[in-house]
C-alpha cells in the first residue's frame, strides 16, 4: 500500500496535481442544494397533501409551474384544484414519501396513498371506499421552487378497488333501476290496453 499514499501524498502537491481538498466545496454546495431540493418535496406531501394547508403553494410552486401528463400539462392552478378535489373526497388521505431520491435539479419520489371516501365533490357521493395506491412523482426544482411536475400512478387499480368494495351497493342499484322500469313497462302497457278497450267500445 506504499505506492497508494506516495500517490496522495504527490497530488497534494500543485507541481504534481490539484490540491487535496479541491472540488469538496463544490461538491458540499451540491449536495445540500440536494437535500434542501428534497426538504421542498417533504413539503409537498406533509403540509399541502397531507394538512391540507393549500395556502402554502406560492411558497413551494413556481408561477410558471407544469404538470406535465400524457396528453396535456396542467398549471398550478389547475393542480391544487385536483389536489383540493381529492382531499375533499377523502379527508383523511395520508401520502407517505417511501424513497426519495436528488440528482441535479431533479427529484423522484416513490409515494404511497391512503384514504377513505367520507366526503364528497360535487356530484360524487361519499361511498366509504377505502383507497390504496402507490406512485412516483418527479418534480424539477429550481431556485427552492418546483418549475416541473411528472406523476404515474395506476388509475385502474383505483378503480377496480371501488368496484370491489362497491359490488354490493351497485348490484342493488342496479336490480332496484331495472325493476323501476319493468314496473313503468308494465304500468304504461296496461294504460295503453285500457285505453284501446274504451276506444273499441266506443
């Protein structure tokens, strides 16, 4: 291992290489621009999702925000729209930052969501649905704020949830409309039978 340090020992020389301690501060900067991009993300889940504190997105968002999604970018307005939305649906929604990780500008998170459908939104009645889900999001952050936004997460696993816990209710919605009609059917095929006798006989 002698010819190891005589390597150190030579770069820490400027005749021979940079100095020992070259780049840290570089890196140092880096790294807690990292950690204080992942202190933003933190903010996202525990004071917006979580609280429910809505008013604090100015501080977290860009002006020029981008949801980015398949067919069309939302912008901040749009986003906490949504986001109000589903917590008015569920009240109670916990989303718990699993694993995050910072590169660049750049951060990703694994996520989990937890919720039950106790309130409403507009014509969306609270079923008492208990919802499961878990996603990544990506957010590009730049000066302390979030400029860009990518999401995935399955929606049709959402929905088969609902449907499962639903069955039920649905299969009794579903006999009590069809019986509605086959009685209005019937109500209406014996008016019309009623009103022919009387014609005949007139």
């Amino acid at each position: 291992m002698k010819w190891l340090s005589a390597i150190v020992l030579l770069a820490s020389f400027p005749a021979f290489g940079l100095p020992a301690t070259a780049g840290l501060p570089a890196l140092e900067t880096a790294a807690s621009r990292q950690e204080g991009n992942k202190a933003v993300a933190r903010r996202v889940f525990e004071e917006i999702l979580n609280q429910g504190r809505f008013e604090v997105a100015n501080e977290i968002y860009a002006p020029d925000f981008r949801n980015h999604g398949i067919r069309r970018d939302a912008d901040l307005q749009e986003d906490q729209a949504a986001a109000r939305w589903e917590k008015a649906l569920c009240p109670d929604l916990r989303m718990t930052a699993n694993m995050m990780v910072a590169e660049g500008d750049l951060v990703t998170v694994l996520w989990t969501a937890h919720g039950t459908n106790t309130g409403h939104a507009g014509f969306f009645p609270a079923t008492g649905v208990k919802i499961e889900e878990r996603g990544i999001t990506i957010w590009r952050i730049v000066d302390g704020k979030i400029r860009d936004e990518w999401t995935s997460f399955d929606l049709l696993r959402v929905v088969r949830q609902c449907a499962s816990q639903l069955k039920w209710p649905l299969a009794g919605l579903l006999a009590a409309v069809a019986l509605l009609v086959w009685g209005t059917n019937r109500l209406i095929r014996r008016m019309w039978m009623i009103h022919a006798t009387r014609a005949k006989a007139l």
